[in-house]
C-alpha cells in the first residue's frame, strides 16, 4: 500500500492504515518525524530520520575524527581557563 486517503478529525488526529505502519516498522506505535516539504506532509519513523541526520553529517565528518574526544579536550581546556 503505498496511497491512502486519510481523514483529519478537527483536534489534528489523524489514523494511518495498518499496511503502512507495518511497512514502516511500526506496528507496536512509536514516533515519527513530520516535516513540509513544498507544501506536502512527509511522515518518516524517527528511527529513519535520524539514520538520514547521521548519513547527511557523516558526508562532512572524516570516518575517525575523533570529535567527542576533541569536544572534551575543548572543554577541559575552557574549565582550566576559568
């Protein structure tokens, strides 16, 4: 099932098909991400969104960069200062 019209109730509520939260993962419940985007709604599991976050930064970040331990290393060094 990849189309389905959905009713708004006028609190916002709104219910997704089961087919498609089985195929997203969430049969049990659980979080989404709802973005706009041009004017359409686009409704990800949190899990995913966050997996699309990593991958977007991780283009950026060199694979062993070690950031914490330089995050800590800043905030030694700012300790020592004050």
């Amino acid at each position: 099932m990849t189309k389905a019209n959905l009713t708004v109730t006028s609190n916002g509520r709104m219910v997704i098909p089961a087919a498609m939260r089985a195929a997203l993962g969430l049969q049990g419940g659980g979080n989404v991400v709802a973005r706009l985007v041009d004017g359409t709604i686009v409704l990800e599991p949190q899990d995913a969104a966050i997996r699309g976050a990593q991958a977007m930064v991780a283009r950026y970040v060199p694979r062993h960069s070690g950031l914490v331990d330089e995050l800590i290393a800043e905030r030694h060094a700012a300790a020592e200062r004050e």
